[in-house]
C-alpha cells in the first residue's frame, strides 16, 4: 500500500497540472458526485499545502490567482488510498 501523505500529495499535483486521468482513480463510487460538483468549477492553482487534520483527514490549499480550500476523506480500499468524502471549504 502506498503511504498516504505521498498518495496525497501526488494528489494535489495532479490537481494542479491538470492530470485527470492520474486524478480518477482517487476517488470512491461514494465521493464522484461531489467531485464532479466541484470540477463544474475548475481549480486553477501553481501550487499547493497540505494540512493534515488527523483521522485521515486533509485540507488542500489549491494557490493561484486565488486560494480554494478543500477538505477531503481518506480511505484505504482495494490496497490504495481514496478519498471518500470530499467539499469545499473556501474560495477567496
């Protein structure tokens, strides 16, 4: 199994250079509804931080022009980590 903190960060950068086909499997059945909510709003970034919450939790600073926080839930399924829940804390 790979070690969550780098599966989360690989992530993130998938997110920021537009990787959606690394992006699609990291995400259970449960949670691509609401990725898809969010992908109606593109994240457009340079760079991202990472903020570990515990219990497998993260909030994901995405930074460009502006900074959009998301939180995510982390799960291990099938031997790889997904996230399972997913939303938006902030746009700015």
């Amino acid at each position: 199994m790979s070690d969550l903190r780098a599966t989360q960060e690989r992530h993130a950068q998938d997110v920021v250079t537009g990787n959606v086909a690394g992006l699609m499997g990291d995400f259970t059945p449960n949670a691509m509804a609401k990725v898809m909510a969010l992908a109606a709003n593109p994240i457009r970034a340079t760079s991202f931080e990472i903020k570990d919450l515990g219990n497998n939790e993260v909030e994901i600073s995405y930074i460009g022009d502006t900074t959009r926080v998301v939180w995510s839930k982390w799960v291990e399924n099938g031997g790889k980590w997904q996230i399972d829940d997913v939303k938006e804390v902030t746009a700015s």
